[in-house]
C-alpha cells in the first residue's frame, strides 16, 4: 500500500501509477521534442509505439483482449497527466487512438475483428481514427450524409469527412456513414483502412492550434467495404457512437485541466521571477488574487472531472454532470490561459513563448467533442421535471 498522499479522493495505488508514468514519460519525451513536432505537422510514430511498450495504449481495452480493462476514471486520470506535455497536439493524438476511436472498436468488435487489429492498436502500429463529423453534421451526428449502401457481400461508401484527427498519416479510420435512409438514426460503423481503393485524404488542414496533431478531410468515392468489416449491428452506430460521448467529452477536460495546472504552474514561477516596480510581479495583489481565483476554478474543475467519471465507473448516469463539466470546464481552461498570457506580458505574445502555444491551443476545447452550446443544452434539458 502507498503511503504518499492521493491525489484525489477517486485515486487508487494504480491509478497514482498511471499518473505518475505517465508524466514522467511526457517530460522525457514529449516536452524536450514538441517544437519539432509542430514544426512537422506530426507526432513520430515510434513515440507512439513507445508509448505501446509500455502498455500506455491498452488502459481502457478490455482484457480479454489484451489491455488492462480499466474504467472512466483511468481515461481521466491519463487525459490530465498527458497534459503536463504542454503540447495538446501531441495529447490529442493519443487520446482520438486510445480514447475516442478506440472504445469504438473495442466496444462493438466481433472475435475475428479483434483479432485482426487489437494486437496493432495496443502497440502502436495501426493508429485509429474515427471518421464522423461532415461539412454540414458536427455535433448533430444524426445529420450526416455519407451513405452506405448495399453491394454483394460488402457495402459502398461515399460521402466526405472533415476534421478528422489521425486519419492523414492514421492506418484505420472507423467510418460512419447512413445506411438506413428512411431513419434518420439508421447508421452503420464501418473500419476501412488507409489505402483502401477510393478512400483518400483530400487535404491535410492548416489549425490554428494543435499543430503536431494531424486532422484531415476525407473523401470516399465508391469505397467498396466488405462485410467483414462491419462494426456492430448494421443501422445500430449512432446509437453505439452515444454510448462513447461522455468518455470524448471527459478526456478533452481532462488533457485541458492537465494543461491548465501546467500553465498556472509556468505562470506562478515566471511572476516570481520577473522583477517589476521595485519587487517581483507576484507581489501586486491583482496578479496573485487572479492566480489564486483561476486555480480554485481549475481545482474545481479537476474535482467534478473525477467525480462525473466515478458516477459512470459506478453504472450511474452522468451525462448531466459530464456536460456540465465539458461546457464549464473547458471556458475555464480558456480564461486561465488568458490570464496566464496577459501576466507574461509581450513575451506572452511572442510564439517563441510555451504560454502563447498553449493558449492557441486550448481554444478549440470549448468546440471538439460537443460545443459549449451543445453541452448546455444536454444539462437544460435534464434540469426540466
């Protein structure tokens, strides 16, 4: 048993271990090499099968299948200490593998689908993608227009995906497309790999943040898929995409409030350091109060992250709290990084400066993985008796 303090009252002697590692692995290896990433537009594939070897990929797959079949409070545990990376390209790239497309996978796969990609996938070698938003269907995954439509023993794919994280130098995309048009929820999972015939990357596109993350749009033109590599029940995806929402939701807080603290952190100490009117930045009362208010909002965040992830290790519905959390939680992220710019003053401002690269890269969390708006609307509508 360990003697050390716990983080939190949701942390186990594992879970401790999983932080732990996994922040030590991120300051050796991330930290030191993230410019370089950005400056390439991608994160090297052997970090990632690193990351395999160490067993960093399977927390959430289910034993029976290799991994170490762990719950939400894993996922959230491991999302915060990505974070400490201060580079969320890299954070975000994991996270699509092992926490938003891969539940997909290994939520839904038959035997023989796992064993063809469940040894790749746990080491890094198949890198996932999950292939659901369109130009006109973001969060409103009902509203998607690719079709999938019947073909001997396979189907036909055509449609376009954009936004989509992994999938230009990714080697499996799970792909939805609307099998059932006469219902609006008959949609059908597909895994189709990179290279296959009339599946392409139309481009490779140009983020204001998150720039060692790859994110593509998609084109598929008559992509024959045979049945064999259908996920789960033909017309039954959307409602198996559902059953992951409030797992996206949670890893994307997560990585944001890893990032967060490590700003506070770089903050806190070049306030300290930085010498102004006659003393230290950190002496003047509007700096330290507003540090000390914006690490509240992140405490509490971090609290309600852990706690809505424990309601749904528990069985116990958490889409209320888990909404909440991502719509709250993800302003916060924001406000913290704008504060901690502003008090770094113009080297704030210069991209030279790790605060600047954070900041930029924060503000797209209030967007992925459901809009502020969006998660709004989910708790309004619960609060109705």
């Amino acid at each position: 048993m360990s003697t050390h303090a716990k983080r939190n009252i949701y942390m186990t002697d594992e879970l401790e271990a999983i932080y732990d590692q996994t922040v030590e692995f991120v300051t050796k290896e991330v930290t030191p090499n993230g410019d370089a990433w950005e400056e390439a537009g991608k994160v090297p594939r052997d970090v990632l099968r690193r990351m395999g070897e160490l067993g960093m990929l399977g927390l959430r797959v289910p034993e029976s299948a290799g991994g170490l079949g762990l719950g939400m409070l894993a996922s959230a545990t491991f999302s915060e200490a990505l974070g400490a990376s201060t580079y969320a390209g890299f954070d975000v790239t994991v996270l699509v593998h092992t926490d938003m497309a891969g539940p997909h996978l290994f939520n839904s796969a038959n035997d023989e689908q796992l064993e063809r990609f469940a040894p790749g996938v746990l080491a890094g070698e198949t890198i996932l993608s999950i292939g659901v938003t369109e130009p006109d269907a973001g969060s409103d995954v009902a509203g998607i227009r690719s079709s999938g439509v019947r073909d001997g023993d396979g189907w036909r794919l055509n449609g376009t995906k954009t936004y989509i994280t992994n999938a230009v130098y990714g080697d499996l995309t799970i792909v939805a497309a609307k099998t059932d048009p006469d219902n609006k929820y008959g949609i059908s999972m597909f895994l189709v790999p990179a290279g296959t015939e009339g599946f392409s990357v139309a481009t490779k596109l140009d983020k204001h943040g998150w720039r060692c993350s790859d994110t593509a749009e998609l084109v598929l033109d008559d992509v024959w898929v045979p049945d064999a590599n259908v996920l789960g029940t033909v017309h039954r995806g959307f409602y198996e995409t559902m059953k992951n929402f409030q797992n996206e939701r949670m890893v994307l807080v997560g990585m944001g409030v890893g990032a967060a603290q490590a700003a506070m952190d770089l903050t806190n100490q070049y306030c300290q350091d930085r010498a102004a009117f006659g003393g230290r930045l950190f002496d003047l009362g509007a700096i330290r109060q507003r540090m000390a208010m914006n690490q509240a909002k992140v405490d509490a965040v971090r609290a309600s992250m852990y706690h809505a992830a424990w309601m749904g290790d528990q069985g116990v519905d958490n889409v209320r709290a888990m909404s909440g959390v991502k719509a709250w939680g993800c302003e916060v992220v924001n406000e913290v990084m704008y504060d901690c710019l502003q008090f770094h003053g113009g080297l704030g401002y210069m991209r030279e400066s790790t605060i600047e690269r954070m900041t930029r890269d924060a503000r797209i969390l209030p967007i992925g993985g459901g809009a502020t708006e969006v998660m709004l609307e989910e708790v309004a509508k619960r609060l109705y008796t």
